[in-house]
C-alpha cells in the first residue's frame, strides 16, 4: 500500500465509523425520541405562554396588581436559564435520559405547588421550581437532536423539534385563556402536572440514552480507570453549571446568541402586555379572546421553524458544493438574514403604527397579521442560530445551547420586568420602536459572523467541530 493511499482509506474508513453513530436508530426510533423531547420541550413554551393571559384573573384572586404578577414571568424565565445550565452540564456527563427522569418530576410538583398557591411569595417560589423542572426540555433536546441527526439532516431536524416545541406558543394563550375565564386558572396548572407525569413515564419506558458511545464523563471517568470493567458504575460528581457559560468567549456564539435574543425582544414585547395593548385598544375584555391573539404569533412559529430548518440545510448543501466539498459553519446562517432583517423589526413596527393609530376592526386584523410575521420571522432566525451552535461545538452541543439560553433568559427577564412601565411612561409605538431597533442590532451581528466568522473562530479555540467530527 503506498503513503499516497493511506491517508485517503484511512480517511474513508473515519468517515464510516463517523456515519454508523448516526445510523444507530432507525428511522422510526428517531422520530420517537424526537417526538418525545419535543413534547419535553413543548411544557416550558407552554407553561409561561398559558400563564401570560391569565395575569388579570390571578391578580384579581391573590388580591395584587398585573405589574406585580408580571413579575412571575421574569422569574420564571431566570429560573430556567439557571436549570438550562444545571440539565445541560449533568447531560453531558451522566447522559441525556437521567436529566429528563430527574427534571420532569421537579416540573410537576412546581406546578402543584403554583395551583395550589394562596399568596405572591408561594407564587413566585413554586413558577420558579415549575421553570427549572421544565428548563431541560429546549437544551438537552437540543443536544438529543445533535446525537441522532448528522449534519446535513440537522437543521431540519432541529426546526421540526421546535416547531413542535413552540406548538406551546400557538396553543397555549388559547387554553389558558379559556380555562382562565370559564374555570379557574389553577386547573391548567394541575393540567400541567398531569401531563408532565404521563410525559415521565413515557421517558422511562422509551426514551433511550442517545450519547455516543464513550463521549460521557461517567464513561471517560469509567475509562481512566483500570479497576472498572462493563457498564461503568455510578458515582455522583460535583460539577460547575455555569462553566458552560465560558464558551461565549466565542465572538461566534455570542454575537448568534444575542441575535436570538434581539429577536425574542421583539416577540415579549408584543405577547407580555397583550391584555393592557391590544386588548385596552380594541375593547377585548374576555381572557379567552384574548388568548386567541396569541395564536397567529404561534401559527408563524409553527411553519417558521420547519420552514428555517429545511433552509437552513439547503444554504448548507449548496454552499459546501460551490465550495467543492469544504464545509464552512456559518453558511447555515444565511438563511437567517430574511427574518433578522425584515420581518421581525418592521412586524412590531408596524404592529406600534397600527395600535396607535388604526381603531376598530380593521386595526386588530392588521395587528393579528403583524402577530403572524413576527413569529415566522423570529424562527427564521433561531433555527438556523441554534443549528449553527451545534454544528460549531457538536461534542458540547447541550452545553452550549444552555449557555445562549442562560444569558438570553436573564436578558429577557430584565427586558420583560421593563415592558408594562416603559408603555405606561412612552406609550406603545415608542415602545415596539425600541424592539424594532434592538431587533436590527441582532441582525447586524449575524451578518458580522457571517461576513467574518472563519476568522473569528480563529482569535479564540474553545475546541470548534470540524467537518470530520461532525
């Protein structure tokens, strides 16, 4: 054999083993496993997007105001960015399935806890453990997702996870307005627990672990140790969960990072005051109603983030074969500078235009529609986003994730805290005016990475995939 050859059936025979990681599911098995992280998923979207409409009714129960029962939103939110790290960092060393057998439980007693809660502090303290229950659901799926799909078939795969995830978004303002008006807002969270409880069960019954074969701690740890044979034994380690934070030393990451979170500015900033905008505006009193205008901005997510995905792989295949087979990252996120760029600024822009100033009918058919762009603009752009960090760091993928979820929750919980003052002191078009900016601050970041990217992995190595390794 000469040294020609060596390196190309070496490189052949790498490329094998690389492909037979991805091919230990069938096609059947991962649609499951999909279908049921996607509905782990689905709770925490659920959860806070069912609790937004029903802010009135809850207020008037415990005896407080909506500007403080908003505040459980803010709450909710850091406690999941927390609970994101915690799940994303103990996944990647003990596996995937024990975060879901350990998360879920947590989930449902924080949302006995929020149905059964007869005072503020008993509110805020049980939505948080409610949160970090269900905080696992979007990181560790995402990283489940990395797992089992290979890089051509990633993005798709990742928009079909959260178009299901954010079926929460679409149906949830609807139920939980719903049950808010005809029952009591408390039946939805006993709604949740039972829900949570079934999704458990069907995790330990079909859920399988989905890391590959030796890439976690407990199995690196098993390796280092000469005593230890077979299936390596279980031994509890203290880890840091905010180490993942570390990777946003990335220019890369924390540019896309910021740009998801620009873009879910825009989406809070139209759903948290909805009762107290649209609903003052157009004379909407009914909580059920006005869930019902939730539900365009969920519908543009449900067709969004598929819609993404699929484009997202496209850009992808496309440019790697002008390329002549050479895999640059940031090409998945071309197909992100539609939405970043237009469609989600000029959406609440308008949205600002026509509450002010268009009354009536025709003024909430506008908005409605508004609602619609917005949420397929806003998965333009996060699915090729999250897509692109996993690529980038596929070994660590629910690590980062975790990470951009993290400082994106605590950047959206401090914008949502100032969302109802800053329209009660500027007034609604000055307001979405603001989300309108920040929204096209995000997207000059993702063209910054696009433009300079390759370059910007270069100035600092947090241990990038490569085209071999992903």
């Amino acid at each position: 054999m000469s040294d020609e050859e060596t390196p190309l059936l070496a490189r052949v025979s790498t490329d094998i083993a690389h492909e037979a990681l991805y091919a230990r599911f069938i096609p059947l098995q991962k649609r499951m496993i999909s279908a049921l992280v996607s509905c782990s998923a689905l709770i925490p979207l659920f959860a806070g997007a069912s609790f937004i409409p029903s802010i009135p009714d809850i207020a008037r129960d415990l005896d407080s105001t909506p500007k403080v029962i908003s505040f459980a939103v803010s709450i909710s939110i850091f406690s999941s960015a927390i609970g994101s790290m915690i799940f994303a960092t103990y996944s990647t060393f003990y596996g995937r399935r024990p975060a879901y057998l350990f998360g879920l439980p947590l989930l449902c007693l924080g949302s006995l806890g929020v149905g059964t809660a007869t005072r503020i502090p008993d509110l805020m303290f049980w939505r948080a453990v409610q949160a970090v229950g269900s905080s696992g659901g979007m990181s560790v799926g995402s990283g489940v997702i990395a797992d089992i799909y290979k890089l051509t078939e990633r993005g798709t795969a990742m928009g079909i996870f959260l178009a299901a995830a954010l079926l929460g978004n679409a149906l949830a303002p609807i139920i939980g307005g719903w049950v808010s008006h005809y029952a009591s807002w408390r039946y939805l969270q006993l709604g949740l627990f039972a829900f949570g409880a079934v999704l458990w069960l069907a995790m330990v019954f079909y859920l399988p672990e989905t890391s590959h074969p030796g890439t976690t701690g407990l199995e690196k740890l098993a390796a280092e140790d000469s005593t230890e044979r077979g299936r390596p034994r279980f031994r509890w380690v203290w880890l840091n969960p905010f180490s993942c934070l570390w990777f946003l030393r990335s220019p890369n990451l924390a540019l896309v990072t910021f740009s998801s979170s620009a873009v879910l500015v825009t989406e809070f900033g139209l759903q948290v005051p909805m009762a107290y905008t649209i609903g003052e505006r157009y004379g909407i009193t009914n909580e059920a109603l006005i869930g019902a205008c939730f539900f365009p901005m969920g519908l543009g997510n449900i067709l969004g983030a598929p819609l993404a995905g699929w484009f997202s792989d496209r850009m992808v295949i496309k440019w790697r074969a002008k390329r002549g087979g050479v895999w640059v990252a940031e090409d998945r996120l071309r197909g992100a500078q539609l939405g970043a760029a237009t469609l989600v600024p000029l959406s609440i822009l308008a949205s600002g235009i026509i509450t002010t100033f268009v009354p009536g009918r025709v003024g909430l058919i506008f908005n409605l529609f508004c609602f619609l762009i917005n949420g397929i603009g806003v998965d333009l752009v996060l699915s090729p986003g999250s897509a692109y960090c996993v690529d980038v760091m596929h070994s660590r993928s629910a690590e980062v994730m975790a990470a951009g979820a993290g400082v994106r929750a605590v950047f959206l919980s401090v914008v949502v805290a100032g969302i109802l003052p800053s329209i009660e002191r500027n007034g609604v078009l000055a307001t979405d005016a603001i989300g309108a900016g920040i929204a096209w601050l995000g997207f000059l970041a993702i063209w910054l990475v696009i433009q300079y990217g390759g370059r910007m992995r270069s100035w600092i190595d947090i241990g990038y995939s490569t085209q071999q390794n992903n």
